[in-house]
C-alpha cells in the first residue's frame, strides 16, 4: 500500500505527472536563477565601479585643489590625502598624470593614455584601458585656471588597478547567488511537497480502487477537490457503464446456455425416442425432427456468434464509406443463390437514388441478412420478400434539431406479421412469438434476428421500426443517418 511518506519522497516513475511538474517547476526556477542572476551581475559590476569611482574621483579633486600658479608657473603639491584615498586598496597600483593649458605635460606619468575631453563640463569621465600590461580604470577631471598670468584648463587623469574592484564585484556576486540559490532550493522543496499533497488525491483513487476486488464496480466516495471531482464522476460512470455490460453479458450467456441446452436436450430425446421405433415410417419421421433440432440448434450457435461479432465491433470499428445500393445488391444476389430452391420471390427498389453512408459493411450486411432470413423463416411458401432505398425522414425520439439527412432500407415480406403490443419487445434479445402462433406457422425462432439488426442500428445511430403491412406481411424500417 502507499503511504504519505513515499508519495512525499519517492521517486516517482518517468513520465509520471508528478515528475512532469516537478521538471517544469525546477526549469521555470532555473529561467529564474539565470534572468536573477543576470541582474545581480550588472548589479555587482555597477555597485564595484561606483564606489571605487568615487575613489578615483575624490582623489582627483584632491589633486586638482592643489594645483596653483606662482610667478607664471602651474605648481602642483600632491597632497598626501589623495593617494591615502586610494591606498585603501593595498593590492591595486595608482598611476596619475596632470597637463596644464595646452595640453602641456607638468607631472606624473607621461605615458598613462589620456583621452582628449571634446567638450569641458567640468564633470568626471571614466573609462577602462591598459597601462603596464595590467587593467585600469581611469578618472578623467578638469580645472579652469583664471591666474593673471595662466589662463586655461588644467587636467588630472587618476589611475589605479582593477584588483580590488574585482574583489568587490565577485564579494557582491557570490553573495546575492548564494542567497537566490538557497531561496530556490526552499522554493523548489516546497514545490516538491505542495505538488506531492496536490495530487494526493489522485493516489487516493488509485489505493481506493487497488484495494477492491475485480467484481466490485460500486461508485468510489472519496472526498476531491473540485478539480478532481470531474475524473471521479467519470470513473463512476465508466464503473456503472461497465457493470451494465457485464449484466447485460451474464443475462445474455444465462439464456444461450438455456436455448442451447434446450435444443440439444430435445435432439437427444429425439435420438432416444428413435431407438424404439418399430417401423422405418416412424423412424424416418423421428430423423426428420432430429434435422430439424439439428438445424435450429446450427441456427441458434450462428446467431450467437453473429451477436456477439456485431456487439463487439459496434465499440471498435471505423467508420468507413458504404455504397448502399452495391451493398444490398450483393446481399440479395446471395440471397436468391441459398433460396434458388423455393418458391421465394425476391425484388429490388431504389427510390433514394446514389446513397453513401458512413458505417460498418460486415455489421450491416449480417443485419440485413437476418431480416431477410426471418422474412423467409416467417413466411409462405410463395413469399415475396423486396428490399427497399427509400428516402428517410426523421424518426421519433429524435432531437428536432437533428438536420441530417436519412435514408433507410425496407425489407417487406407477407408473412404474419408482429402484433404491435409485441413489437418493442420483438427487439430483445431472445424475444420471439408465442409458442401457439409458432406452431401455427411451424417455425420457432431463436428471437436473436431483430435484436442483432438492432445493435447495429444503435452502433450506427439509427433507428428500427416494425410496421405490420396490410392485408398481410411486415415492414423493417432501418432508419440510417448519412454522414
């Protein structure tokens, strides 16, 4: 049995809706990390360059305060509290460089590269290059002198190494993604539980229908969320619909053990009785009635074999295109074949012209068969049995606004008839006539042949109605719609 304690922390198996989730959700957080993760660097690498700018920067001022003229010279005394500014990184190097007017060389490095400032605003430019073979990132700050014997612009480019700079921004770095790394670790754990208890109803259902026994199709009563609640009412369904069939099979296997029993117990009393027959006029008249047996019983198995082929194919068959009139057609030429002996008279119209329909052949064909047999099982000698395409209209119990368009097949005989209090139950399975009227007309059915053409009508969404045609025979309706 599972417990709460393997769906929260067993692996599930792959393809398994928990271990979907589990995947989206751990790459929906990773997409997270990554864009995080991109904003922590330009984060870093912004919050490193400006608190060391600003380094930069106040040395540069510091230098440029220092700057003086005297006797027509531009002096400049580096004030110790410049450089202390940027010795607060021990491990980076400080380069400086200062032009006077002119762009006139006065102190510092003469080699440090120096941009040309197009336009002097006074405000600092910074900018990255290499000095040295090392990285460095430069200060760039001016001064206008107004002396009375100087006049122009002073400038002081402040450089210093990127070591501690790196330092800052990887400290930084390292530090936010430890910290969203964990908060995705927390949140991807979460997930794991918040998923595993979500879908803990789903693996009530599976407990609650492992722990039944096969025959036990009653509605499940756990209580879902209302998202769930759907597939619950489903599986009833399914449950319920299921355990019809299965009574509907029991009831059906119940009565062909019964018909079949009967019939072969009336062939062996037959083979008894004939055993103690006198004369060959009795005998021969008892071996007339065992090959009667013997043919209701051959009938009877086919019957059942063919109920069974339609009933199974009505679940899984495809739909395909069927010409009716070749379909009928050939039904009847093989019809007049078998019955080429008798005194049977078959005929054949078309009033609805080319007719297609979607469908099943061989479901059809055994239906239409089976009229026909009972057409002739039921009638005269000199029986007249047509087969009809007429154009259909609606039938009843049908949705009025249902717009398609019907056809439908009439197989008309002039038998007897069905009266029509017995119709409806003509169409059950094991239904037949009375024993008396059976006698009458020296025939006893199976009661199989209009509930067969029956399932495959219902397979086909159509209908079947019986009509008792005057002054004598019966009309079967099959009512199709044309898809």
């Amino acid at each position: 049995m599972l417990t709460t304690d393997t769906i929260l922390f067993s692996s599930p198996h792959s393809g398994s809706l928990h271990r979907q989730l589990i995947i989206r959700m751990f790459l929906l957080l990773m997409v997270t990390l990554l864009v995080l993760g991109i904003g922590v660097w330009i984060y870093a690498q912004r919050a490193s360059d400006l608190s060391h700018d600003r380094l930069l920067t106040g040395a540069g001022l510091a230098i440029l305060d220092s700057v003086r003229e005297q006797s027509g010279r531009i002096e400049v005394d580096i004030p110790y509290a410049a450089m202390g500014i940027l010795a607060l990184a021990r491990d980076d190097k400080v380069y400086y460089r200062i032009t006077g007017p002119g762009g006139r060389y006065l102190t510092g490095y003469p080699d440090l590269p120096v941009r040309d400032v197009e336009t002097h605003t006074g405000t600092p430019v910074f900018y990255n290059a290499e000095y040295k073979g090392e990285s460095v990132r430069i200060a760039l700050q001016e001064k206008f002198l107004t002396e009375q014997n100087v006049r122009g612009w002073v400038t002081v480019a402040v450089a210093q190494t990127t070591q501690a700079r790196t330092e800052l921004f990887r400290e930084i770095m390292l530090g936010a993604l430890g910290i969203l790394s964990l908060v995705i670790l927390l949140a991807l754990a979460g997930t794991w539980v918040a998923i595993s208890r979500a879908l803990g109803p789903l693996y009530a259902i599976r407990r609650e229908i492992q722990r039944r026994e096969p025959t036990d199709l009653t509605p499940l009563t756990i209580e879902t969320p209302d998202e769930v609640t759907p597939l619950v009412e489903t599986i009833n369904m399914f449950m319920r619909r299921l355990q019809e069939n299965l009574d509907t099979i029991k009831m059906f296997i119940a009565n062909a053990a019964h018909q079949i029993r009967t019939s072969l117990s009336t062939v062996q009393a037959q083979i008894n009785l004939a055993q103690h027959d006198q004369t060959l006029e009795q005998l021969s008249q008892r071996i007339m009635k065992i090959n009667d047996g013997h043919q209701r019983l051959n009938r009877l198995t086919n019957q059942l074999l063919t109920h069974a082929l339609v009933t199974h194919r009505a679940d899984t068959f495809q739909p395909e295109s069927i010409h009716l009139t070749g379909l009928l057609q050939d039904i009847l030429v093989q019809t007049v074949r078998d019955h080429a002996h008798t005194s049977v008279e078959f005929g054949f119209h078309n009033e609805a012209g080319d007719i297609t329909i979607a469908g099943d052949t061989i479901s059809l064909r055994e239906a239409v068969n089976n009229l026909l047999h009972n057409a002739i099982k039921y009638g005269p000698e000199n029986n007249q049995v047509t087969i009809q395409l007429q154009p259909g209209r609606v039938p009843e119990n049908v949705p009025a606004d249902d717009d398609r368009q019907w056809v439908e097949i009439w197989v008309d005989d002039e038998g007897p008839g069905i009266p029509k209090d017995f119709q409806l139950e003509a169409l059950k399975r094991f239904s037949r006539l009375g024993e008396k009227q059976a006698q009458e007309h020296q025939v006893l059915g199976s009661g199989l042949g209009l509930a067969i053409a029956c399932a495959v009508l219902e397979a086909h969404e159509g209908r079947i109605v019986l009509e008792n045609l005057h002054p004598v025979g019966l009309r079967v309706r099959l009512c199709l719609p044309v898809k």
